[in-house]
C-alpha cells in the first residue's frame, strides 16, 4: 500500500496528489491518503464516484483526515 502525506497543504493539491499516487500504483492496489484540509473531506467523496475509484475508508480525528481508497480495474 502507498502512502501519500498531504497534511498541511490546502485544496485542490491533497487530491491531486492522491491521483498522482494512484497513478502510480496497479489496479487492485491501495493508496492512503493523509490531509488536514477540511475540504478534502468532500473532495474525496466526489472524486471516488466520478473516477470509479473505490473509497474504501474515510476517517477524521483531530483534524486530520484519512481516505483509503483502492484503484479501479483497467
């Protein structure tokens, strides 16, 4: 599994840099993501139901903010 830290980085970059991740991994594996954006949490949402991409998890603690999401197949 990837992991992309994009804690203290403001929108729309905890996203793009979640796609280049998921760019960078094989359908079928994983990439978490870790932001502190507020708006991330929506973003997140949106971005797995127009890419086909599956948000696995959400999670909020503190201010931070957790998404797994899991690649589509090709």
């Amino acid at each position: 599994m990837l992991e992309v830290d994009a804690r203290g980085l403001s929108c729309p970059m905890p996203l793009l840099k979640a796609k280049k991740g998921l760019n960078s991994v094989n359908a079928g594996e994983r990439v978490q993501v870790l932001a502190t954006d507020s708006g991330s949490w929506r973003d997140f949402a949106v971005f797995a139901e127009q890419s086909g991409h599956l948000l696995l998890n959400a999670e909020q603690n503190n201010g931070e903010y957790c998404y797994l999401l899991e690649k589509k197949a090709d």
